[in-house]
C-alpha cells in the first residue's frame, strides 16, 4: 500500500500533502499491531520468529519515536520531496513488503505444521 | 583558433570571432564565421546573432553603450547595433590576445577599448575567459584616463570628449603565461608600444591602513582631474603589460567605454552610460580626497529605478572601489597581483597563506559560462539565475571527487527594469516535457525545433513562423522568445484554475497590553495609511483587518455603515467568521471608513489589560476568512502566543545559549505548519512581523510564514521610544513590504536537461509535487535554491539547460508566466569543473544547506559540515588537480574566497557559537538565509566594508576611530569633538556641508541597494556597539572564533592530512 502512493507520488498524481496524510494514517496502527505479533510470539515462544520479528518492530517505533516536534509524522509533506526521503521510504517499503511476504509464508507453513501435528 | 573569414590577415577578429578560451572552448565554435551564422549547426542555431559581421570594426566615438545589455528587451538584442559584437560578452574584446604580439593597427580601437574599462567593472571571476582582465589594474587605468589619456596616440583619440581614451590596451593584455610570477614588477617593462603613460610614478598603493580615519589627501584616491601618482601606478601595470603585446595604443575612448560594459555582463543596458568623463569628474568632486572608499556609482544619488539592475550598470565610475578592502592592513600589492591573473590562470592555484589580499577590489561577478558567445550573450543574468558550477561535471562520480555541492540560486521574481513581455495566442512548449521555447533550442529547420530538455522534436506552430517585432513571416528563430533568456508570457485561460483571484490583504494585528506597550500600532496604521493608494491593485483590490488579543475582534467595513463596525468573537477554540461579506471589502469603494478605522485603530485599545495572546484562533480565522480567495496575509505578532490553538512555551534558557547542542530549532508544534499548509492549498500566504522583547518561538510562528511563501520580519525589543531606531527601519521596510510587486496564487517550476535532477529545495514555499513549488504569493525580495544531482551522466552533452518557469497572477489581475532559461556548458574533468566554480553560489548553497542541518541535527554538525565542505574540495583540488605538490594551503583561483566566506558564514549571527546571540535572533537569521537571494545573502555575510565610513549591511555601523579627522567630526556629524560624539547615535545631522551632503548621500545611496532598511549605528571605539561592528570584521578574531588566519591554518592541517 505505501508503495503504491508513494509510487503516486513520484508521479504527480497526488500531490504530497494527501499522500503523506494517508500514510500516516497507518503509521500507528503498523506501529501497534507489529508490536503486539511481537510479543505474542515472545510469549508463545516462537523464538526464531520473534527474533525474525524484533529488528523490524524496533525499526517502526524508532522511526516513529524519532520524528521531530515540528514535523506531521513519520511521513511530513514539506520534506517528503527534499534530501531524497522519498527515495528512502520508498526502498524502505520494499524491504518490508518483502519481509511481509516472507513472514507470510513463513506463518503459513508454520499453520499448515500446526495443523499437521494436531 | 578557427580564422574567421573576414578577419585582417593574421589576426583574431575580435568582434565576432570564436575567442573561445582554448581550453575548454568546445569545438563547435570554433568553425563558426561571423559571415555565416547558421553554419554551426549543432550549437545553438536557434538564435542568428543579431549583429552582423559588417559592423567589426567601426565603432564610432560615439557610446554605444546601451546595447551591452545582456538581457534585456528583444527591442535592444534586435536592434543592436553592429558594435554590439563587442558587447556582447567579456570574450570578444580580449580576441586578439591570444595572438597578443600581432600589430594590431587596424584594431586599435578595438584593442583600446579593452584598455579601458571603467573601473569598477572588473569582473573578477571571469576566471572563466583567459584574458579578463586583472580587476585591480583595470579600475586604475580607467580612472587615470582622462590624464593620461592621450599619450601615444594623438591620432587616435576621438573626437568625443571622453577621456576614457587613454589607457591604452587595456590591461587585459597580460598574456603573461600562467605560471608568471605574480609580481608585480614582472610586467612593467615597458613594451614597444608607445608608452602611454607608463611611467611608474609612484610607488605601489600604500598598503590600506587599519580602520583608521580615512586617508587623508595623500592617500591615492580615485581623482581623474590630475594625473594623480595612484592612477599612474596603476596604469603602469596595465599599460607596461600590454605594451609587451605591442599594441599601437589607440584609443577610442568611447568604444572603450561600451565594451567595458559588455563585460560587466550586469550592466544592463539601459543605465545611463555617461561619458567617462562625466562621472568620474563628477566623482572627483563629490568623493573628495578623503573618501576613497565611496561605492561605485556613488554620484549617482538619485535612486535606481531598479535596484539590483542598475547597480551593476551604476559601478564604473568608480576607481574608489578600489579601497574596499575589507581585510585590513593588508597587504595591497598581493591584492592586485591576485587580481592580474590570466583567464587561463582562473586555475592558477592561489596559495592562501602567502597571499592573503585576495579580495577584489569591485563586487565580486559571477563567472562566466565558457560558452560560445552567442550563446552566452543570450543567457541568463546570473543575478537572476546562478549555478554554483558554471561548468557542469558530466557525471556524479565526477561531482563527488570536487566535493562541491551542485546546485541552482534563482531569484525569479527580481524586480526588472526591463523585461519583454509576450502576448501571443499560442505559447509553445515541448510536448513531452513541457519546456518553454528558449534560446537554446535548435531548429531543425523552419518547422521543426528541438526541445533542449528532453530533445524531443517537436512542431513549429504556424503562428510562431510570424516575428511581430520584424514583421517578417518564416523567422521563428527572431521571434522575441527565442532571442531572450528571461521573458514573460501573458498566459492564456489554459493556465488559470479559476478566473484569476483579485488581490487580497487581510491586516492581523495584536493588540494585547504587550502590543500596545510597544506602541507599534501607530507606526504600521500611519505607513498603511500613507501607502493605502500605492498597494499593488486594481478596482477589485480587497482589504480586511482581524485585531486580536485574548479574542479576536473583526471590522465590518460595508457601505453604507457611518463608522466600522467591531464585532468580538470570544469563541477561540472553534472560531467562526461573524458576516464574512463584510469584513473584507473593496478598498477603493470603502476607502473613506477604511482610513477611518486606521486612524481610530491605534487609540481603541490604549486602555487594555488583556495580556494573553490568541495567534492561533486568529490565524484560523483569517485563513477562514481568506480561503475563499487566497491572497496575503499580514501579521504583526509582539509575544509568544499564550491561548487558544497554537499556544507556545518559552523554550529559550538563556544560560544554556552558549551549549551549541540544546537549542530550540525546531518547532515545538505542528500546527503553525499545518495551518501554513492549508493556506497554501487555498493561495494564502501569511507573512509575520515580530516585534518582540523577549522570546516568541520564532522556530515555531515561523513556520506559518516558510510553508505559505510569506516572508518574516523581525524587529528585536521594538518599542516606540526605548528604540527609535526600529520604528523607522519597521516605517521603511513596511514601506517597502507594502509597494513592492506581488504575484498571486503562484506556481514555480524548474525544470533541468535529462540527466540532471533535483533533490532538495531551499526557500519558502511548499513542495506540491516532484518540482512544482507552491508558492500563494511571490514577491521580489525572495531568493530560492536547488540542489541537484548527475543522474545520468551527461556524455555527449555539450551544453545542459535549466529553465525556471513561474506562473502567476499580477495584481492587476492578469496571469503571467516569468521564464528564465541559463545554458551551461558540460565538462568532463575535474580542473574545468573548478574552473567553474561559482564562489558566491556555493557559499549561498551552503549557508541553506547548513541551516537544514542545524535544524535536523545540530548547530555543531552543521558548523563541521561547514568547515569539512571547505576542506574536502581543497583536499580534493589539492591530491587530484595540482601536479606539483607545494607546501602551503592552496586553492584554485575561482575559490580562492572559499575559506574567508565559510568563515564569514561560521562568524554569521545564524552559525555564530556564544552567548550574545538571541534564539529568535538566530531562526530569523536562518529565515533570510533560506529567503534572500544571493545578492542579499553575500551582503549579510560578508558586508561590505567602505572606506568613508564602515558600513556593514542588514545594520550599518559608521565606525568614528579615536584618531579620526576633526574635520570629518566637525563637518559631518555636526559636533565640535571626538569626545562629544552621543554614545547611541544613529542620524547623521543634516548640515550644509559638502562632507555632510556626500556622506548622507552616499549612505542613502547603500540604502536603496537593498530592500531591507539598514538602521545606520554610529559607533565610537569604547561604545558598547562596537563588538557587533567587530563581529563583522571577519578576517579578524574574536573570542570565540577563529581570525581568517588561523581558520586557514586549521584548514591547511587538515587538508594536508
């Protein structure tokens, strides 16, 4: 999803100020449910997934802890188009639609295991 | 050197000849013959030059001075006159250089008028042309020449009085070899050529004593009447050089005169090109022995029209210039041998440590493209466009191992003395990038051109084949667009949204206790008054007024009422607009009850308490009121706003200012930015005046102003009485504010040749999409920057183009669109790329980009970053350009300013580290380095420093030594001793001495160079004044700083690590 409007935005098909408030809108719900499969897996003791899990939860509330005062988000509209950020968020969104699917397959497999043994 | 066919045997044509600097002159211009102009084909064929080759070489005495002009109208390119092949750029005149030794008889007027530019003019940074001249000795020699004029060649002299005439080849001759000693005595011996005045009769100008009282008499000035020993001193250098060319110095006074101007570049045509004589006379007499230091075009006290604009046309006159060193006691000899470098020296390393005056004498000039000149001709003004490269490396990797940031400084809405306007029904574009036509495209043939952004063909429309200037049908490449770098189009309906919006001015002024206190109600309801007529307008123009403290009240101005109406709205945490029709009303309908209000404003409140502050509320409300429109919002603001939406804390602990880490940059809230950015959505801006004691969180209201493309003012303590000073400087720069040109409901584009793209923008405004700025208003005192990368690497590229293209709405209600398009060529190694380096322009590139850093990270780091910029590239310029290894610091000739404007920059009030400067102080510093344009930006940074008095910008400071003249206390401050001088003065009397008149004159003169209103401080040497007078001494030390030596000392450890 975040791909898709920042690739919009590259375009000048949005212009940034709805593309940034879209995307963080999903930044606190991304921060909150990572966090808690997070700790789930901790609790259940999934140790390899938690541990796949950890360095990406920890990234998110960075990120998200370390946005300016001044500043509308994770995602701000007046520097969004300076330095390159558009660039990095976009490389950092392919990363995590990467590692998405590899949870995905990952969890899938883990289901199926599941369900096998019971 | 291609032979152009109509050239004199043996010899360079000098007027239209390919003088391309040999080095890097790329050959397509080389086989171009003035005769033939369409036969360079892949250049820039667009564009025939406008002379023709018939006119080499008669130059008659007359001026020609006007055509110089570089940019301006399509009346002046088209109608050049054939002389103006000398005009046109700096290239031309030196042409026969290269050949130096030929007999050049049959040129001599040519050769001559090199000779003698006017002084001032010199271009220092033309490092670019092999053979500009040396500024130094060229101011002289225009100077001296009225004495020394005639000398070898009676003949010679036209018949017009100027006496220009003399300095015969002009001191650009110097074909010394590059690695010629600098000394100076190396070019005296006297050459063939009839010695014109040669004689060396002083000795070298004295070095430049410190601060002291101006030079009194003894001390070379700049007289012309005498043959003064300085201008001989000086010509000597100049004329012994060319002699060693064996120029038959002849003289034409006159034609010297123009191409002089040519060089200049900025000399806009139109300024008024007195004969040499004239000026300089004039000059003698006001400037006197003691003022060496008088600007150049001082005489002309009357105002330019244009500010900017005819301040380069207004220098020549001056060889006072001369003694504007801001270094002091230096050395004056290294400074004019810096300056007698050759073109092809613009290379020359320059060892820092062992030559330290290395300031030019004149305002420093951008360099100069190396492009063909025609092409360069047709270029854009550099004050109106700026590269901080004029030679673009053709890769990234090869901009990396520079170390020198890319990137552009426009300042697109100058105010412009003259400017062609087209209305025309088609404007045309590229088609796939939507470029405007420019004169760097190439047309194919008649109907076909190709865009030079994206090099897609495209169609020549058939109304385009017609010139409306000649009349003539099938030329498309005269039409006015094609032959001009900066012009404006009427827009079409195509451009417009919605029908273009009136102009809007919605008043908001804080009237809480603090605000009355201050007193600064008066102040503005007078100068708005007294300027209700000249706000830019039509009939459609609208004007509000919101006052506020704790609520906020709104005026109902309708007809038909007998008074205005206050209606309060108490409500500030959901704000409503009580009868919006009303409250903004037509100014010309309404004008009476509007002034009424005006004058009632400033006594309704005398009797409040209220002391909280409600910005917040109030600034919704009037975007509310607003949005509906757009237009301009202004905002006057004297405290931290306490209430409602907004509500800041005092985040400044003044103990804590000297820790550079801690400090409160940013913002402390999102809502001003939000709040700025839906104003940007609706063509609002909000522009701030704060008048505050003590903090207001300028980091935090700023923001209102930065994302809207407002701009801030800031008056520190500003109180009617304790600080007199400010109410006039707020009196002239409201002034100002209220008159200047505004364009409404704004779009900027920049646009690059493929290949090239922008990454960050600098300046206020706020970034819609990829490269479109939103800018609600647009005003002529606001500068912008770019930064760019090589995304492609640019091979088989000559040239790359940048076209900045700003679309807006005129107060009168029409749609416009300004566009500047600037050529630059491409070069692929690393010494071409210093070559082109554009010292000013990376200076101003860097300070915005220091602020950024500041901001996100800390005062520190982006001091460090400031510093590690100049070590990089002169460690880079050091292990990669420099064949031999030499001991010392050294820098290529086109940076050799680089370290003493860092440290100006690290010495700014922005970068400054210590306890004496204000937080807001600091973002209000950091707000005009990310908002001037250039011009402004390098005055604030490194000001000026005059010999008369010592004037620095932004404030200036009249600096009285101890051992100052009794005449010049007497005379022009109208008191009887050194001792009586009132510690705090800030007037000069007016008294009816000519020392008075000359100074006050002079100092109005500084005044209207700028837009901002500098106070003029008068400072003896125990005032308390007198460290910030010091802190801009920037060569020297401070407490906490470094002086210009040991920062290159520092500079030279680390970049010999």
């Amino acid at each position: 999803m975040p791909i898709i409007t920042l690739s919009d935005l590259e375009c000048d098909y949005i212009n940034a100020r709805s593309c940034c408030s879209k995307l963080n809108k999903w930044v606190v719900p991304e921060v909150i449910g990572h966090a808690v499969v997070t700790v789930l897996m901790l609790i259940s003791l999934h140790w390899f997934i938690f541990l796949l899990n950890l360095p990406v939860a920890t990234w998110n509330i960075y990120r998200y802890i370390m946005v300016p005062s001044g500043n509308m988000g994770v995602f701000d509209p007046t520097e969004i188009h300076n330095r390159g950020q558009l660039k990095s968020h976009m490389k950092e969104a392919m990363i995590k639609l990467g590692f998405h699917l590899l949870c995905f397959f990952m969890y899938l497999y883990s289901m199926i295991l599941a369900l096998i043994n019971d | 050197m291609a032979q152009p066919a109509g050239a004199p045997t043996g010899q360079q044509p000098y007027s239209n000849g390919p003088v391309q600097n040999q080095l890097m002159h790329s050959p397509d211009g080389q086989g171009y013959s003035p005769a033939v102009p369409g036969s360079y084909s892949h250049q820039m064929p667009a564009k025939v030059p406008p002379h023709q080759s018939s006119g080499q070489y008669s130059y008659s005495g007359s001026q020609n001075v006007s055509q110089l002009n570089n940019y301006q109208g399509p009346g002046q390119t088209l109608n050049r006159p054939p002389v103006a092949a000398f005009s046109g750029s700096p290239v031309q005149q030196p042409g026969p250089v290269p050949q130096g030794l030929l007999p050049v008889l049959q040129n001599s007027a040519a050769v001559s008028s090199a000779g003698s530019f006017p002084p001032g003019a010199s271009p220092p940074v033309l490092s670019n042309w092999q053979y500009s001249q040396p500024p130094v000795s060229q101011p002289l020699g225009a100077q001296t020449s009225p004495l020394a004029g005639v000398p070898g060649t009676g003949s010679a002299q036209p018949p017009s009085s100027l006496p220009g005439s003399t300095n015969p080849a002009g001191s650009y001759q110097y074909a010394a070899s590059p690695g010629a000693p600098l000394l100076q005595n190396s070019y005296m011996k006297p050459g063939s050529a009839p010695p014109p005045v040669t004689q060396p009769l002083t000795p070298l100008h004295p070095p430049r004593p410190p601060l002291g009282p101006p030079p009194v008499g003894g001390s070379p000035r700049p007289s012309t009447a005498v043959a003064g020993p300085p201008s001989a001193q000086f010509l000597q250098k100049s004329a012994a050089n060319q002699e060693g060319d064996a120029m038959p110095a002849a003289s034409d006074g006159s034609v010297v005169q123009n191409s002089y101007d040519a060089i200049e570049g900025g000399g806009l045509m139109a300024a008024p090109h007195y004969s040499p004589a004239a000026p300089n006379l004039k000059m003698n007499r006001s400037v006197g022995y003691s003022y060496p230091a008088l600007p150049p075009g001082y005489q002309h006290t009357s105002p330019p029209g244009a500010p900017g604009m005819n301040a380069s046309a207004l220098q020549y006159p001056d060889g006072s210039k001369h003694f504007h060193q801001p270094a002091m006691g230096t050395n004056h000899l290294t400074a004019s041998m810096g300056g007698l470098s050759l073109q092809q020296e613009g290379l020359r390393p320059v060892n820092l440590l062992q030559e330290r005056n290395i300031l030019p004498t004149t305002l420093l000039k951008a360099p100069v493209p190396n492009l063909h000149e025609d092409i360069q001709k047709l270029n854009c003004n550099p004050e109106l466009f700026r590269c901080t490269l004029t030679n673009i490396p053709q890769t990234q990797a090869l901009l990396n191992k520079a170390k020198l940031p890319l990137g552009l400084l426009l300042h697109p809405f100058k105010d412009l003395s003259q400017l062609p306007v087209v209305t025309s029904s088609i404007i045309v574009r590229c088609r796939s990038c939507r470029t405007y036509i420019n004169p760097f495209v190439s047309f194919l043939d008649q109907r076909r051109w190709k865009c030079n952004l994206c090099y897609r063909v495209n169609d020549v429309p058939e109304e385009f084949l017609y010139n409306p200037v000649t009349r003539v049908y099938g030329e498309p490449h005269k039409r006015p667009e094609v032959q001009n770098a900066t012009i404006e189009f009427m827009a079409p309906s195509e451009y417009m949204l919605r029908p273009p919006q009136p102009p809007v001015y919605l008043f908001v002024f804080d009237v809480s206790h603090n605000a009355i206190e201050t007193g600064y109600l008066d102040t503005v309801c007078q100068t708005l008054l007294d300027n209700l007529d000249s706000l830019p307008g039509n009939t459609r123009t609208k004007i509000g007024f919101i006052t506020f403290d704790s609520t906020i009240h709104f005026y109902g101005l309708q007809e038909g009422l007998s008074q205005p109406q206050m209606l309060i709205v108490s409500d500030i945490e959901d704000v409503f607009i009580p009868m919006p029709e009303n409250l903004l009303v037509n100014l010309n309908e309404n004008k009476e009850l509007i002034q009424d209000l005006l004058k009632t404003l400033p006594q309704m409140f005398t009797k409040s308490l209220e002391t909280q502050s409600a910005l917040g509320p109030a600034l919704q409300a009037a975007f509310k009121l607003m949005s509906p429109t757009g237009g301009r919002i202004t905002v006057f603001q004297t405290q931290l706003p306490s209430v409602g939406m907004g509500a800041l804390k005092s985040r400044e602990e003044p103990n804590q200012r000297a820790t550079a880490k801690d400090i409160h940059l940013t913002p402390s809230t999102d809502f001003y930015k939000k709040l700025a950015l839906d104003c940007s959505g609706q063509q609002v801006a909000v522009d701030l005046f704060l008048l505050s004691g003590q903090y207001s969180d300028l980091a935090s209201l700023g923001c209102i102003s930065r994302y809207s493309a407002g701009s801030v003012y800031y008056y520190q303590s500003y109180h009617r009485k304790h600080n007199p000073v400010q109410v006039e400087k707020l009196q002239k720069e409201l002034k100002r504010y209220l008159t200047r040109k505004i364009g409404f409901e704004a779009v900027m584009r920049i646009r690059c040749t493929k290949g090239l793209s922008i990454h960050t923008f600098h300046g206020n405004f706020f970034v819609r999409s990829t490269d479109l700025l939103s800018l609600p208003n647009v005003n002529p005192d606001a500068g912008y920057a770019v930064q760019m990368s090589v995304e492609e690497s640019l091979t088989d590229m000559q040239v790359v183009s940048f076209q900045s293209a700003l679309l807006y709405t005129s107060s009168k209600g029409e749609r416009r669109i300004r566009v500047h398009t600037m050529c630059l060529p491409v070069v692929t190694t690393l010494s071409d790329v210093y070559l082109g380096a554009d010292v000013q322009a990376i200076t101003g590139l860097l300070a915005n980009m220091a602020v950024d850093r500041s901001v996100s990270a800390t005062l520190s780091d982006a001091r460090d970053a400031l510093v590690n910029a100049v070590i990089d590239s002169l460690a880079a310029y050091r292990s990669s350009v420099l064949s031999i290894q030499q001991p010392g610091l050294t820098a290529p000739y086109s940076l050799r300013l680089f370290p003493l404007y860092i440290l100006a920059l690290l010495k700014q009030k922005a970068f400054q580290t210590g306890t004496n400067t204000r937080l807001d102080e600091r973002i209000f510093t950091m707000c005009q380095v990310k908002n001037q344009p250039l011009v402004y930006l390098m005055l604030m940074t490194h000001p000026s420093l005059y010999k008369v008095d010592n004037l620095t910008d932004e404030v200036m400071f009249l600096w009285i030594g101890k051992n100052c003249g009794q005449g010049f206390i007497t005379q022009v401050l109208g008191v009887p001793n050194y001792g009586s001088i009132p510690q705090n003065m800030t007037h000069l009397p007016e008294l009816e001495t000519a020392e008075s008149i000359r100074t006050r004159a002079f100092i109005s003169w500084l005044r209207e160079q700028r837009p901002f209103f500098p106070i003029l401080y008068i400072i003896k040497d125990e005032s308390p004044l007198k460290s910030s007078f010091l802190q801009n001494m920037i060569e020297d030390r401070t407490e906490s700083a470094l002086s210009y030596y040991e920062f290159l000392l520092h500079i030279q450890q680390q970049v010999n690590k």
